[in-house]
C-alpha cells in the first residue's frame, strides 16, 4: 500500500489516496474549462461582424469543448423540466389532462423548423452578445432530449408500487422527503437509460444548429458543427477528417467518462431483489468509489444541505398542507389564475399566427404543401421499409449471440448518437461529383444515415430478450428458415421493432430539414419535399412559410403516430408481447 | 403483571359504522358495510377474513392512510384525520426502499421527528438490535432474504414508538419456518414488554396465526366487507396446536368461514353482528381453475369422500384464502356439501371422481348447466340469439349491475373458462363473443 510506510495513527488520519488525488485534478481541470469556456459564451457578436472559424487542428479541441457545453447546458435544463414537469403530471389529475397530451405533440413538432423563431427570438433577448445563438442552440438540443426523459419519469411516477407509497404517507415524510427517497430513485433507472438515449439524440441537433442561415444571415457559432461546415465550404479534406475524428472521440469520451459511471451506479436503484451476475461495470465509477475524500465531503457539506433543504421544504409543505379555509381558498385561486393564464396565452399566439397566415395562406399554397409533406412521407417509410429488411436478418443474428451484442451495442449505440448531418456534407459532394443534379433520391439515403441505427438497435435489443426455452423449443421441433421467422422471430421482435421504426421515423421527420436540402460551393441540390420547403422558407425569412410548413408537417406526425404508430404499438404488448 | 380485564383498559382507536365506498356515483361499489370496532390498550387483534372482505381496506382506513366514506374513527377520542403519526404499519411485501441500507430503511419513519441526532442514532442501532440485524446496518434489502427484510420492516415500524402497531399480512410472503421464528420472536418481544407498543393489530388469512397470536378475533365476511362475529382469544396458556382448545377454535373459525350465506345465529353462541347481505341474481363465482376443482373432488374420494376442512388444508398446505374458493366451487357445483368443519362428497361428485376424462366431463357439463346461475344465463342468450352468438360486452353489461367492473370481468372469465371445459359454449377471444358449436349436445333442460 503506497501509505504503509507511515505509521498506523498517521494513517488512519490521512483521508486523501491516490484516486483523490485523480479526481481533484480531473475536477479542477473541469472548473477551469467552464470559466474559460463560459467566458467565451459571452463575447460579443453581431451579424455582420463574426469572428471567422479556424480550420487549424489546435482549435479544434476549443471547438469541440463549447459544442461539449451546450450539450450539456441543455441536458441539464432537459432535467430541471423532466422533474417538473413530470412531477406536476403525475401529481396533478386536472393538469395531467392536458399536460400528456400536450408532451405528446411536442415530441411529434419539427423543432428544427422553429430555429428561425428561436434565434430571432434569443437574438432579441441578448442583443450584441453570442449568448443568443447560443441559447438557440441550447434550446434546440434541449428539445432533442427532453420529452423522452419526461415521459420515462411521468411513466415511472405512476407506476410506484401502492405499499411503497403507503410505507412513505405512514411513516410521515413531507413531499421533498418523498420525491429525494422514493420518487427519483425509483424513477432513476428508465431516467438514465432514456436519459442516454436522449443525449445520444442530440448531437444532431447540435450540428444543425451551429451552422445556420436564418432571415437571408449565415450564422456560425463556434464549434464542431461550424468547423465541420466550414471546412466542407473550403474543401479542406484534412479538416474534414479531423473532425469526424474528433466527433467519435467527443462521443466516445462522453460515453466512458459519464454514461458507464452513471449506468453503473444506477444499478443500485433497480427494483428487483436479486443480484444480477451481469452487472455494467465502469473504471471511472470505481476509482470514485476508492476515493476517501469524497464521503468525507459528502458528510461535511452534503448532509448539513440536504438537512437544510430539507427543513425549508419541511415548514412549506407543513403550511400548505395546514388544511385550514384559507390555505384551500388560496390554493384554488392560484390554480385557476394559472389555468386563465395559460389558456389565454395559447389563445393570443393562436390568433396572432392565424392574422398571419390569412392574409398570405390561400388554399393553392396548402395544396401544396401537403402534396410536399406527402413526398416527405414516401421518404420517410422508404428509409423504414428499406432499413427494416437490410437490417433486420443482421439485428436478429447478433441479438441471437450474446458474445456478438456485448460488442455490438455499444457501438451501435455510438452509431445513432454520432450526428450524421456532419457527414450530409461530404455525401452531397460526392452527388455532385457523380452528376446527380437533385436530392430527390439521394435524400432518402441521407436521412436513412442518421436513423435507421434506432431500428438496428432495437431489433438487437428485442432479438437477445427472446427467451432461450422458446428458441430451444423451435430447435427441438425442426422450426428452420421461413418457418422459424414467421412462428417464432418476427412476432417476438416485433414490439422492440416497433420502438425501433417509430424513433427511427420521428428522427427522420426533423432530419428531413437538413437532408432536403445541401450547398456546396455554388451549386445548390434539393429535393422536393415539406423539409426543403421549410428550409428554404427559414433562409429567406417567410414566416407564413415557416408556420404552414411546420404545421402541416406536425399534422402529418400527429396522425401517424395516432393510426399508425399507437396501434402497432399495442399490438405489440397485447398480442406479440413476451410477458 | 396481572392483565387488566378488558372493560378496564383504554380505547385507543375506534370505527364507527365505517363506510368504505370505492368509485363515484353510479358505479361505485360497496367495500365495506357499517363496521364497527374499538382497539384497546395491552391486546393483539386478528383481524380474518376470505379475500373480497375489506381487511385490508380496514386496516388502512383505521391507520388513517384511507378516509372513510361514511361513520367515522378516533384516536384517543379526537376524530382521525389524514396518516396517524402514532401508528405504524409493517407491509406484506416489506415496502423496504431497495437504494437505501438498513440504517437508513429504519431511519425512514424518524426523519421528521423531534428526536435529537444523537438519541436518533441510539434509537435506530437499538431497534436493529432488538429484531435481531445487529451488524447488518449497511447491508441493502438485496442482500438480505425474506425474512430478514421483515425484520427491517419491524424495526422500521418499532423505531418510531407507535401506539398502535398494524400489520397487513407480514408472515404471508415468508415461507412457513421463517414466518413461525418471527411470530415467535415477536410475541416474545410482546409479552416481556421490550417494546413500547401499546396493541397490535394484525390482518390475516391464516386462521391458526389469528388463534395463535391474537386476544381478540374479528371474522369478516366478504361481498360487502363486513364483521361477522368478534370472538375473543384464547388465554395464553390454552394456545398452540399441543392443546385440544385451540384446535377446537380453529376449527371453529373455518366453520364461521365456511357457511357465507347462512345465518350463523345458531351456530355463534358468542355475541355477534351480522349484515343481510344483498340478494343477487348470480352467484359469486369462485376464481378457480376446473383443473383444481377436479384435483380436489379426486382427493376427496381417495380420502373417503369427506374430510376436515382444517385438516385438508395442513395436508394441502393451503391457507384459508385459497381452500375457501375450491370449497364453495365444489359446493355450488354441488359436487359436494360443507356441513360443520367438514366437506362431503355428493353422489355426482363421487361419479365424477370414478369417471375417466371424457365422463368426467359429462358430469361437470351436466352440474355446470343445472346450478351455475351465470352460465345458464348465457346459454339462454345464445338459444335466442340469431346465429347463436352473443357479444362479451351483452353478458358484461348484464353483470354490471351486480359487480364491480374488474369483478364483473372476472367473474366472466371464470364462467367462460368452466363452460368451455364443459363444452357448453364456446368463446372467441379475439372478436369478443360467445358461440355455440353445431355438434354441442346440450342437457335437455339447460337455458
């Protein structure tokens, strides 16, 4: 032991080891980049004067680094909102009414149609700074990753066991004490999964939104995205490739510094009884564990807070729940100002859009626009038809083989999370190299790159749950080719397929917006269809435009996911379900 | 330390023609039916009954986890309101949070209290102690067994120094040998006063656990939940399977248990209550499986066609709550009859226990068809129907009127799977609707 040498009253006084020391300099590193980097969040900016964007490699890692921050500024706003909301949902039986399906129609909207909306709309908040684009593109990845978590924490909320609940209302905890002991750790595990997979969403929502025209301006906030378009603007091959390095390596990184260690600890959260042989493992996670200095903090400033939060939440929840008259009268009265509030919100920006749209939308224009958004359609169910039978035959042959899925996963998982819209570029060249003069066609493979690994990744996940006794079953009873795919795969991949599809085509719908249409040098390819559309109206600035557009693809959403997606999916639990 | 008798002891809590209403107003089904009972000082109450009757309903309403839809309950003579902070309860399935230690399970119910952290800290360690996890502090509830994590819950419900101790079911998830070290440990624990529990009370299905450990006995009937017969204990001295009062009251219960329409005037001789319960048009179907019936009525005719009911359930390892159905299928069948603590084979339940698989069913078909009263109702709707079909939701909505949406469901399903076995009808589930098949041989006078 590297203290043996010191005395056993020494020692036992020491509480600092080696992997404290590791932490200090990995934390104070950390401190250091974000007062640097958040520094630089603040710099002044103005359309026409931007600060150009370095090709060279040394400013690569400083790229990298702000696209890292925006990520996770936006993660973390996406929790702050999940617990909120969620909470509120669950909680509230009035609210949940309206809050479901409202999170429901989020989730469908093409947030990256808004970009034009929400930088003009920061923009005007942070007049003369780049804190407005940055807020933009925090608010784009935000909306990548925060529905998913939401419902996953609304979901986990109302499925807490009754006697867990009664254990927690008997033994008298006030409602912060119920949501830090039982709400948030028994919600924790489908929190970080989905939490995961979000994130992993949102780095394409990064790229789109670094590198951006809006209202006939180019804007380009530095990162990744940026030097990625740029050095494809210029042709500058070695940058292209050290970017995509670069990408993989920031994903990579992400994934073993704070998603294996988080996973890993979340282990203790898992509700069944028993102690699973295969436990996630993470290196970072156990160099925490052998640190001594952190308990030690935790006890010194981590228990005097929770105390003291404790206490404020304490007396508030006392005084609210003191049941007298007024407090109710109160209660009520503050509900229903909220309620008249929001109601007349979404009233005014309703009217104000429709004042908008009557005067410039005729019914020519919507005609075509939903002739568009059909086009976009047929794309769209191209990439999963096609996607589903390339991938499917291999999804099931590696979920059939745990050796083969331990390797698999991960990188498949990496696949989805890597943005493809850093690629759109160099494919596009590749087009026009090849004489392809639109992207009618081309589009279809475009988009299929950035989301037909959901559908890979599912048919993965739903063919390794398949359990061994009904495949033994097949064996035993000579079940082989057609046969063994039609009784026995493709009813039990069908339900994690479904998952799969329906990720795979949201993803495709947003992804529409950057893969309709491309530039390169001088010329210009697009395809026919609402995400060219949209775009097109978001460079030029045409409002009407952009709100048809945006609507008109939101309905096609809405009602897929009503009569399509939301039958097959109960398709899959009743009839194809495993149990 | 001599026991006060009981008129001397204080009330604790007491229910006052409680009313327990679940769902809203035209559906809503009744759950329990003017029940009334007081806890005193210094006794352990048993609280029995089948599934169906509310105990645990009961238990809540009492603890204060639950309002009251109508009557109402004290504690210590003021009108309880919202959780009683003086109780404490210890759950069927532990309700132990997985993330937290043992430490900090137990820690749970003082998180609010006034103690002081240091007195905190000694009450805690004690209460480990005292169930017997001393040195177990750290460990989490995945890795300790069933019986251990029980001990957690007690220690958790102990810590606070409740008045009143509740206890729904705690032995059941436990296997048998575990179960009896615990309520032995715990009557111990009772009887030398380590703790400062002032009663118990506990929910049971399991008739020797209520003769056993409790002072006092509240049978329950089911459909609507209500107390049929208080019985009192017996002296500690007369309990355990060695002597013969015991046996006799345990027998005596399973009587109680088992005549759930007749008066039990004649049969009580204690002082009683007793609810009229709600005439129905269809009876209360049992949810057991055809094959457990005839695994049942085939045991019986090995046995000699008649057997004790307490004695068949030790040999069958059942517990009152799971015995109680098998039973009132055989009887509403009319394969058998239950008379005093004993059930008897009929002539068609022996022929049905002689019969080969095909006669077999000719017997059930023919008993189905002659008594169950939902199962000639469909058959009646069928012969009338065009095409001889009749939709789910037709006979569903029918039941509606007599159960509970999920019970009317069940109730269904139970009808739908003996009169398939009987080949009486049969039943589409995918498109929702009964059907006769062409070469069905219907009893003559069925429907």
């Amino acid at each position: 032991m590297a203290l043996s040498y010191l005395p056993q009253s020494l020692r036992s006084k020491i509480r600092v080891g080696w992997a404290d020391i590791v932490i200090f300099i990995a934390v104070f590193g950390l401190f250091f980049s974000l007062k640097h980097l958040g520094h630089e969040m603040q710099a002044p900016f103005s359309a026409n004067r931007q600060t150009p964007i370095s090709l060279s490699l040394t400013a690569l890692p400083g790229y990298a680094a702000r696209s890292l921050l925006r990520m996770f500024l936006a993660f973390g706003a996406s929790i702050l909102f999940t617990f909120v909301y969620g909470y509120i949902a669950a909680h509230n039986l009035s609210a949940r009414k309206i809050l479901i399906p409202l999170l429901d129609i989020l989730q469908s909207v093409p947030v990256l149609g808004f970009l034009s909306v929400t930088v003009t709309g920061f923009m005007a908040i942070f007049p003369g700074s780049i804190m407005g684009l940055e807020c933009a593109s925090i608010f784009a990845i935000f909306t990548a990753q925060a529905w998913n978590m939401t419902f996953s924490f609304y979901q986990s909320l109302i499925t807490i066991p009754r006697e867990l609940r009664e254990a927690a209302t008997v033994y008298q905890l006030n409602w912060w004490q119920r949501f830090v002991k039982l709400e948030v750790p028994f919600s924790m595990i489908g929190l970080v999964w989905n939490g995961m997979m979000s994130f992993g969403g949102g780095w394409f929502f990064l790229a789109a939104s670094e590198a951006i025209s809006v209202l006939g301006n180019s804007f380009y906030l530095p990162g990744i995205g940026s030097y990625m378009a740029i050095a494809v603007a210029r042709g500058d091959n070695r940058a292209i490739v050290y970017a995509i390095i670069m990408m993989v390596f920031i994903v990579v990184l992400v994934d073993q510094l704070f998603w294996r260690p988080i996973v890993a600890w979340s282990q203790k959260f898992k509700f069944e009884q028993t102690d699973s042989i295969d436990e996630p493992k993470s290196v970072v996670l156990d160099i925490i564990r052998k640190s001594k200095a952190l308990p030690w903090l935790a006890n010194k400033l981590g228990a005097p807070l929770a105390r003291l939060l404790n206490q404020m939440f304490g007396k508030a929840s006392q005084i609210a729940e003191s049941g007298g008259q007024t407090t109710v009268v109160v209660k009520s009265v503050f509900k229903y100002c909220i309620a008249i509030a929001s109601i007349a919100g979404v009233l005014y920006a309703s009217y104000r859009g429709f004042e908008v749209a009557r005067h410039t939308v005729n019914l020519r224009m919507l005609e075509d626009v939903f002739f568009y958004a059909f086009l976009t359609f047929l794309r769209v169910l191209t990439m999963v038809v096609f996607a589903t039978i390339i991938w499917t035959p291999i999804g099931v042959a590696i979920g059939f083989s745990p050796k083969l899925s331990k390797i698999a996963q991960p990188l498949v998982q990496i696949g989805a999370s890597f943005p493809a819209n850093l690629l759109f570029p160099i494919v596009v060249i590749a087009f026009i190299r090849l004489h392809i003069d639109n992207l009618n066609w081309g589009s279809i493979l475009l988009i299929a790159l950035g989301t037909q690994w959901y559908i890979l990744f599912n048919v993965i996940a739903g063919a390794s749950s398949v359990p061994s006794d009904l495949r033994e079953a097949a064996t035993v009873f000579g079940l082989k080719g057609w046969n063994l795919w039609r009784t026995l795969i493709l009813p039990a991949i069908f339900p994690a397929w479904v998952t799969g599809a329906l990720t795979a085509a949201g993803g495709a719908w947003n992804a529409s917006i950057v893969a309709e249409v491309a530039q390169s040098g001088n010329t210009h390819l697009y395809a026919e269809g609402i995400g060219n559309y949209i775009a097109a109206a978001t460079t030029a600035g045409n409002w009407p435009q952009i709100i048809v557009g945006i609507g008109v693809m939101s309905i096609y959403v809405v009602l897929l996911n009503k009569f399509v997606w939301r039958p097959l999916y109960s398709l899959g639990e009743t009839r194809f379900g495993l149990g | 330390m001599a026991i006060r008798p009981a008129t001397e002891r204080a009330t604790l809590l007491s229910a006052h023609k409680v009313v327990k209403y679940y769902g809203d107003n035209e559906k809503r089904i009744l759950v329990l039916h003017d029940v009334s009972l007081s806890i005193k000082e210094g006794e352990i109450i048993a609280i029995l009954g089948p599934s169906g009757s509310g105990k645990s309903t009961l238990l809540r309403i009492l603890a204060g986890l639950s309002t009251p839809s109508g009557g109402e309950v004290r504690f210590r003579g003021e009108v309880q309101k919202g959780s009683n902070p003086h109780v404490a309860i210890v759950f069927q399935t532990f309700a132990l949070f997985p993330w937290l230690t043992v430490y900090q399970n137990v820690e749970v119910g003082l998180l609010n209290s006034e103690v002081p952290e240091m007195q905190r800290r000694r009450r805690i360690l004690d209460a480990i102690d005292v169930i017997g996890l001393d040195g177990f502090e750290d460990a989490y509830p995945k890795e300790l067994s069933g019986g251990m994590r029980q001990r957690v819950g007690f220690a958790r419900a102990l810590v606070v120094q409740p008045e009143i101790m509740f206890m729904d079911e705690p032995f059941s998830a436990l296997d048998v040998l575990t179960g009896e070290n615990l309520k032995k440990e715990l009557l111990s624990l009772w009887r030398s006063r380590k703790i400062p529990t002032k009663s118990i009370v506990m929910v049971t299905h399991n008739i020797e656990e209520a003769v056993t450990m409790g002072d006092r006995l509240i049978v329950m009937g089911a459909n609507p939940g209500c107390i049929r017969v208080e019985l009192p204990g017996l002296p500690i001295e007369q309990r355990g399977k060695e002597n013969p009062q015991h046996l006799r009251l345990v027998d005596y219960v399973y009587g109680v248990m088992t005549k759930p329409t007749e008066e039990i005037a004649e049969y009580v001789s204690v002082e009683h209550r007793q609810v009229h319960e709600k005439r129905r048009a269809f009876q209360a179907l049992p949810h057991v499986a055809v094959g457990q019936v005839t695994g049942l009525v085939e045991r019986l005719h090995a046995d000699g066609d008649k057997e004790d009911l307490y004695v068949l359930g030790n040999e069958l390892h059942m517990e009152v709550d799971d015995l109680l159905p098998l039973i009132q299928a055989i009887d509403m069948l009319n394969l058998g009859n239950i008379e005093s603590g004993d059930v008897m084979l009929s002539a068609a339940g022996i022929h049905f226990a002689e019969a080969g698989v095909l006669e077999e069913k000719e017997v059930f078909r023919q008993q189905a068809a002659d008594h169950i009263q939902l199962i000639r109702y469909i058959l009646k709707a069928l012969k009338a129907a065009p095409n001889n079909r009749v939709r789910w939701d037709t006979i569903n909505k029918e039941l509606l009127q007599y159960f509970s949406e999920d019970e009317a469901e069940r109730q269904l399903d139970t009808a739908v799977d003996w009169g398939r076995y009987a080949e009486l009808f049969a039943y589409d589930d995918q498109e929702g609707f009964f059907y006769l098949e062409n070469d069905i041989n219907l009893p003559a006078d069925a429907g």
